[in-house]
C-alpha cells in the first residue's frame, strides 16, 4: 500500500515539473519574439529619423 501510494506521488510530481518544463519553453520563445520584435521597431524609427535628417 506505501509503495504503491509511494509511486503515484512520484509519477505526479514528475508529471507536474515536466509540465512546468513545456511551459516554460513556449513562454521564452514568446519572449525572444517579443525582444526581436522591439529591436526592429527602433532600428526602423532610427533608419526614419536618419533620412529625415
């Protein structure tokens, strides 16, 4: 009965960090395109603001 009860509480957890592992991967991603996208929106006022110059 412990041992049993031993594994399902194991499994669980690892089910429960692995889960929080894959979370994470989609967020990072978001956040990189997210840093990328900003970087091209000063590179591009910086390109107007030169040939208005």
């Amino acid at each position: 009965m412990r041992k049993t009860f031993a594994i399902l509480l194991m499994n669980l957890v690892l089910l429960s960090g692995a889960s929080v592992l894959l979370g994470a991967c989609n967020t990072t991603a978001g956040a990189g395109q997210d840093v990328s996208a900003a970087g091209h929106a000063v590179t591009n006022s910086a390109e107007k603001v030169k040939s208005g110059l």
